[in-house]
C-alpha cells in the first residue's frame, strides 16, 4: 500500500466523509481493481460491526483510515511540524 502525503491524507479525512472507489484509487494512486479491494475490507468491516453507510457505493472514510492503519493525528502532527519548518 502507498501512502499518499501528508497533505492529501489529512485533506481527505476532513474533507471526504465517504469514499467511492474513485476517491480511494486517487488517494492512493493505485489501479482500480486495487481500489475495490481496499474498498472491501472496509466494507467487510463496516458490515461487521454494524456500521451503516450513507451510499452503499462508499465507505466511511474515518472507518476506512481505521482499517488502514492511518492514524490521522499522526498526520496531523506532521502537517504542523512541516508548516512550522516552513517545508510546505
């Protein structure tokens, strides 16, 4: 899996509160094929535990980080540190 940057990750959490498989392949750059899969686990996980989506077509993107593994204060923090360095 291909992490985006830092920008885009915390841009999407806040900016996206559901994801289509086009909105996962763009985010991390991958074939679409790949995008349904990563698509699915969280779908998988979503059904699992009860969690409803707004469009069956998407995910909940805070889930989907979730299941991931992106931990979006990381990110946050990140961001900060590089806008306080003066790097972006």
């Amino acid at each position: 899996m291909k992490v985006p940057d830092t920008e885009k990750v915390v841009y999407t959490y806040y900016g996206k509160p559901e994801l289509s498989s086009s909105d996962i392949k763009d985010f991390f750059e991958c074939s679409g094929r790949t995008a349904t899969e990563y698509k699915k686990k969280v779908q998988e996980y979503m059904a699992a535990n009860g969690i409803p989506s707004w469009n069956p077509s998407t995910v909940n993107t805070s889930i989907a980080f979730k299941v991931w593994g992106l931990n979006i204060e990381e990110y946050e923090e990140r961001l900060k540190k590089l806008r306080q360095l003066k790097l972006i």
